[in-house]
C-alpha cells in the first residue's frame, strides 16, 4: 500500500484530508507540526511522499522541505506544498527549497490526486533509474528539470532552462529513456529518414524528463501494455518533430487536461498527466507539442516540436 504522510496543523482539516486519502487506498501518518513531520521523513521506513501545510507550528513547511533536502543518503521523498498562498514569488519559494509540487487551498480532489498518482510515479521513476541505466545523480536532476516545468507552468511564463544549452542527441536518448521506462510497452523507433543524428537544444536531464513524461502517460493509458511507434522525423525550420502513434484506448481532450485516463477493460481511472508536463518541457525551450485522435476507437497521435542546437 502506498504511505502518504499528510502534515496539518489544523485537526479538523487534518481528519477529513486524512479520511479522502485513506478512501483513495492509501495508508495515511498524520503529524499536526512541522517536527513531527520531519521525524517521520527522516525515518529510514517513513513515507516516501508527503503532503505538508506551509504554516505550521514549530517548523513550517518550507523549513522541513529545507531539512530533508539536506539530509545525506535519505531516500527520495516527493513533497508536496498545500497552502492557501498562491502567488509566483511564494511558488517560486517553495521549488527553491525543494518542493516537488504545490497546491493551493482550496483544492480540487481530482487534481490533488493526480498530483499524488504523479508523485508515486516520479518515485517509481528514480527508483528504477537508480539501479538501472541512469545514475543517481542524473535522477536529482530529473527532479529538479520537473519541479521547474511545474513552476513554470504555475506562473504562466515558460522559458529555457538554459541560456546556452548543450546539444543533445535526440534518438540516442529516446533509446535510454525506454530502455529505463519502457516496461510492458512494445516500442519501435525509427530514425531520420537521411543525414546526421539531430542534436536537441536541450540539457540531457530536460530532454529525458520530457520523454520521462510521454512514457508515464503511456504506462498510465495503457496498464496492460500496448503499442508506440515514435518517430525522429526531418529537420525543418530550426526543429525536428517527434511523432508518436499508440493503439492504446481512446483520450479525450478533456482526459488529457484533467489528467484523468479511463485504462483497462474495467474503465477504471487511472490519472496521469504525462503529456501535459512534456508539453510544458518542450515550450519552456522553443518548442511544441500537440494532440489529436486519428481513430475514434484507439489510439493518441503526438508530435512534439524540439528546436535543433545551431551547432
């Protein structure tokens, strides 16, 4: 069972948010201050995500994010900020001592849980990474790609990470993110259709976060496996386009921007929101991303503009 820590001074908040969280499956700790909190974080067997209030008695939110980045060797910890601020400068503050993600009051129960689902896939992700083909520092830096893309998405500006990206190796990475991700998926990459490898004007750690996130879309529309066929087309006009086709059921608009997918035979819910935060990747450095349905019974078709290094 999934452990959630849920850290609120208030008790009367603190009961009912515990009580949705337990109803959604998850095995919920409760802390009513912020060193409550921190001692059940800094357990070696505590929970690996928590939902923490700004404002708390005797150490508050932003403090405790502050402590658990600090700690050396702890496991990854997704946190996610619930406060009534909501402001650029205070989400800005929240990232910048290591906030994952962050929910203003009050919330939406949907989007809550989305953000929850993505903080557990986020820890999947490192984890498997970190005894895979990514080095653990490489994950921090997946992180620390996202919780700018969210921030970022919040605020409403999107732009480069970097004033001078590196060039990155489009197919080459792709070929690392599935080899890591990929799972029950059946994938089929082609390459360009003539001349050199394109080289992405992205950092590495963004360009995987990005494709980080078009896999968890697919593993969360398609639990019981299915079909991508991805292709590195032609560069034109500074870019190169990524298309992807799956056969896995039918996506709504309204899916895709609620994060909530209907997968599986049973129809059951399962929330992702893979495709959004790719999208917010590929604007923050020039680039596009776009949907459409080229089938009513199956399938998404994505194709994700990423400007070309002028190198």
């Amino acid at each position: 069972m999934k452990k959630i820590l849920l850290a609120e001074d208030d008790r009367i908040s603190r009961v009912m948010l515990q009580a949705v969280l337990q109803k959604w499956g998850y095995q919920v700790e409760s802390a009513g201050n912020g060193q409550e909190a921190l001692a059940k974080l800094l357990d070696p067997d505590g929970p690996s995500l928590a939902i923490l209030d700004w404002m708390m008695p005797v150490l508050d939110g932003l403090e405790v994010c502050r402590q658990v980045r600090d700690s050396v060797g702890l496991r990854h910890v997704h946190i996610i900020l619930l406060t009534s601020k909501s402001k650029g400068a205070d989400a800005a503050a929240a990232m910048n001592v290591g906030a994952d993600d962050h929910v203003s009051k009050p919330y939406d129960l949907l989007e809550l849980q989305a953000r929850i689902e993505l903080g557990f896939r986020r820890i999947r992700w490192a984890r498997d990474c970190s005894t895979g083909y990514l080095r653990p520092q490489q994950i921090q830096g997946l992180m620390e790609v996202n919780r700018l893309a969210m921030l970022q998405a919040m605020r409403g500006r999107l732009h480069s990470t970097s004033d001078s990206p590196r060039a990155c190796p489009l197919r080459d990475t792709l070929e690392r993110v599935e080899r890591c991700m990929g799972g029950g998926l059946r994938t089929t990459v082609a390459g360009v259709k003539s001349g050199p490898e394109p080289m992405v004007a992205m950092e590495r750690t963004a360009l995987e976060q990005l494709l980080a996130n078009l896999y968890s879309h697919w593993q969360a529309a398609m639990p019981s496996g299915g079909t991508v066929e991805i292709s590195c087309g032609e560069v034109t006009e500074g870019k190169v386009r990524l298309t992807c086709l799956d056969d896995g059921p039918p996506v709504s608009d309204v899916q895709i921007l609620s994060g909530a997918l209907l997968a599986g035979e049973t129809q059951q819910i399962s929330t992702g929101m893979g495709i959004l935060f790719a999208k917010a990747m590929a604007e923050s450095c020039g680039g596009a991303l776009s949907w459409s349905h080229p089938s009513d019974e199956k399938g998404l078709l994505l194709e994700i503009d990423l400007p070309i290094h002028p190198g």
